[in-house]
C-alpha cells in the first residue's frame, strides 16, 4: 500500500555521524510504522526501499559529508512493507567549530506531479544499475540534467514548485 503524509506534515529525523538515528519525530513513526524504541540506534536505512537508485543516496552523502544542503525525492518503505514518497531536506547538524556531528533531515509531502515525472526516471536508473551499477544509473541522471540544461538542485526544486 502506498502511504500519503498530509499537506501540513513534516517528517522530522536525526543521525549521527554514521547515519544511526538519535531523534525522531510522531509523524516519523507514524509513516514509518515504527516505534521510538525500533527506530532509535537504528541505520536510517532501515526505512530504505528497493525503488530507490542506489547512485541518489551516493550523491545525498556527498553532498553532506561537504556540509552542503541536499533536496530528493525518497520512496520510504515502513515497517509493514508499505511505502510513502517524501520530498526530502537533508542538512549537517555542527557543533560550534563547525564539524559535523551528526545529519538532519526534515521531509514533506512530494508534490504529486513531481512524482509522475521522477517515478519513471527513478525506475530507468534502476534497470541501468541492474546491469551496470551506480555509474550506469548515474549516467542516466547526468545525460537527463544534461538535456534540460540544469542541475540536479534545479531539476528537483523546480519538480517540487
């Protein structure tokens, strides 16, 4: 079944350094179908569906690890191995001299027509990875962002509107 957050809900959630979970907000558990205590200490890719293209993630923490913001579009699978789209911010947490001690990330609901065009995307760079990995499925992106002459930050604010 796919899930639906509210157009008021926002998805809240901590990691440290590692990607472990330390904070988690209700709606979080409530999309999730998790428990505080399930979630807590956990890899944040426990909620990591296989619709996912490896190669969005590799660039997600790429972009982190640099300290520098990230937006996605995320398929989340729950404890119940149902689903639900987020539209994903992803920041560094630092301490006070400016080195990373941990990821926040704050999701909302995807607009539904950014959907229709990167569900189709996503689901051609994961036939590329099958057979070529992520620098396959990587490609596909470059060569779309390529074509539309923008960047990756521009393509998914824009499909977000």
């Amino acid at each position: 079944m796919l899930k639906e957050m509210g157009a008021e809900d926002f998805i809240v959630s901590k990691t440290d350094k590692k990607g472990k979970i330390t904070y988690v907000n209700r709606i979080f558990m409530d999309m999730a179908e998790y428990a505080e205590a399930e979630l807590l200490g956990k890899p944040h890719s426990i909620i990591r569906h296989s619709k996912m293209p490896k190669v969005v993630f590799k660039l997600l923490w790429e972009r982190i690890e640099k300290k520098e913001e990230i937006f996605a579009f995320v398929i989340n699978k729950t404890k119940n191995n149902n689903a639900y789209w987020v539209y994903a911010n992803i920041t560094a947490s630092l301490d006070e001299n400016g080195d990373i001690v941990g990821y926040y990330s704050v999701r909302r609901k995807p607009n539904p027509k950014a959907l229709e065009t990167i569900e189709p995307i996503y689901e051609k760079m994961l036939e590329a990875e099958k057979t070529g990995g992520m620098e396959a499925s990587g490609k596909i992106l470059e060569d779309l962002l390529f074509e539309q002459g923008v960047s990756y930050d521009e393509l998914i604010i824009s499909l977000q509107g």
